[in-house]
C-alpha cells in the first residue's frame, strides 16, 4: 500500500447558489453525506448566494421540491451531512456582501478566508462546484 492510500481521500464542495433557487440547494450536502459515509474527508464551501442558506431560518423553511412532489426541508439534509462528520465553511467576503455576520448563520459552520480555501482546494482529491 502506498502512502497515498493510507491516507483519508478529500472532497471539497463548492456551494455557489442560495435559498433564491432551492433546486440546487440540497444536492451539495446530499453527496458530502455519500462521501463521508464512504470514509471521505468532506467539507462545503458556501460563496456567492450560498451564505443565504446557512442564515438561521432559512434551512427550517425552505422546502427541496421531488420530482414526485412534496419534498424535505433544507435542514434534513444539513443534519445529514453535519451527523456524518461533513465540514461546512463559509466565505467571509461573502458574508460581507448578504451584511451577514458568523453569528447570522446556523451553528457548526466556520468562516473562513481566501487562502484557507485555496489551501483546502490544493489538498483536496477533488474540488467540485455548485
């Protein structure tokens, strides 16, 4: 075994939309879920609009819409990812630009700056965009 293999694989979400197009809203944390029960190192990144879906409230109320009909509230989904060990990260630039604040947000998410996630993204065996 190399030791590259011996090492835990990472994945790095990027979550670019926000509670303004719920469509899009749950599938980051959906396969951050996946990966993490497959053993992955997982964080999500929320730039752009993506702060919006981390604003207290919002995850309780904004509803996921099934192809079936009816649907899930964001917060499943978050609970999902955050019971697996999934990271949530948050730009704070972006915050900035929603007048947000950390303490705006849900719990269990981190602020963290440019560098931080361009470290994340140059570690990370994948880096993949929503």
């Amino acid at each position: 075994m190399s030791d590259n293999d011996e090492q835990p694989k990472k994945i790095l979400y990027v979550q670019t939309h926000g509670a303004d197009d719920p469509m899009r809203a749950a599938t980051p944390f959906y396969l951050a879920a996946t990966a993490a029960a497959m053993d992955v190192e997982v964080g999500i990144y929320f730039t752009m609009k993506g702060p919006t879906l981390l604003k207290k409230g919002v995850p309780e109320t904004l509803t996921i819409p099934r192809a079936a009909g009816g649907g899930k509230e964001l917060r499943h989904f978050i609970n999902q990812a955050l019971d697996l060990g999934v990271k949530l990260y948050v730009c704070q630039p972006s915050l900035d630009l929603h007048g947000y604040t950390i303490e705006d947000l849900i719990d269990d998410v981190q602020m963290i700056g440019g560098a931080a996630f361009n470290g994340m993204a140059i570690e990370a065996d994948a880096v993949i965009a929503f």
